[in-house]
C-alpha cells in the first residue's frame, strides 16, 4: 500500500517517520517511507498578498485564507526560493483532488481576470521577488 501525508506545521517528517514505525513494529507490518517534505506556511503580508488581495476585491470574490500545507509545489520550492508565494485557483478548496474537483467556466474566467490584475499590479509598482 503506498499512502501519501500531508503533516501540520508543528511535525516534522522524521517525527512522522517515527510515529509511523512504532505503529507499524506494534502490528507487525512493515513500512518504508520516501520524499518527506516538511509542511510550508508563507506570510499573509507583503506586495504578492496584497495584490491578491485587491484583485479577488474588485473582482468581487470573498476573500478566503487556507492553510493548505502538502498540496503544491511551494513545500518543494518555498523554503529554497525564499520568495513571496501563493496559491490560488478557482473553485472548491474542499473538492481539490477528488474525483469530483472541477469548476465552472465563469469561475475559470474571473481566475484569469484575478491573475491578470495581479500582475499589471505588480507591474505597475517595484517588486522585487526574491
């Protein structure tokens, strides 16, 4: 059975690792573990946030903040990069990689609005990213 995690900021992979092994040693199963990755959080300030932030506004879209740790590159790349980092997308947050994620092509096309302003924001202002 291959089984993939997502851990809260306070565990650490090799905590998991661990906790994971005494459970497996009680029942006597055998496990092995590959590619941890520690859970990464970005601040909710900065430039990249707020021109977000602005953009979902005029856009008239509810402005939502979700701690969404083990679900996108930013685990792999946010603590190397050190950089301002976000994720967004339309749609359901709680339908993200089930067999029924999808989103309406409204929805699809009010995320291009909200990037586009993103951008000509940041383009409009000095910012250095990294």
């Amino acid at each position: 059975m291959e089984i993939a995690y997502r851990i809260p900021l306070t565990l650490t992979p090799e905590e998991l690792a661990a906790m994971v092994e005494r459970a497996a040693r009680a029942s006597g199963a055998q496990v092995s573990m590959h590619g941890p990755e520690p859970a990464y959080s970005a601040s909710r300030s900065g430039k990249l946030v707020g021109a977000f932030v602005r953009a979902l506004r005029v856009e008239g879209i509810p402005l939502t903040f979700k701690r969404k740790t083990g679900t996108s590159d930013m685990n792999i790349v946010g603590p190397v990069w050190r950089c301002p980092i976000v994720a967004y997308g339309p749609g359901a947050a709680a339908l993200d990689h089930t067999p029924q994620e999808h989103i309406e092509m409204t929805e699809f096309f009010q995320g291009v609005s909200v990037l586009e302003r993103v951008l000509t924001d940041l383009a409009t202002e000095e910012f250095a990213p990294c």
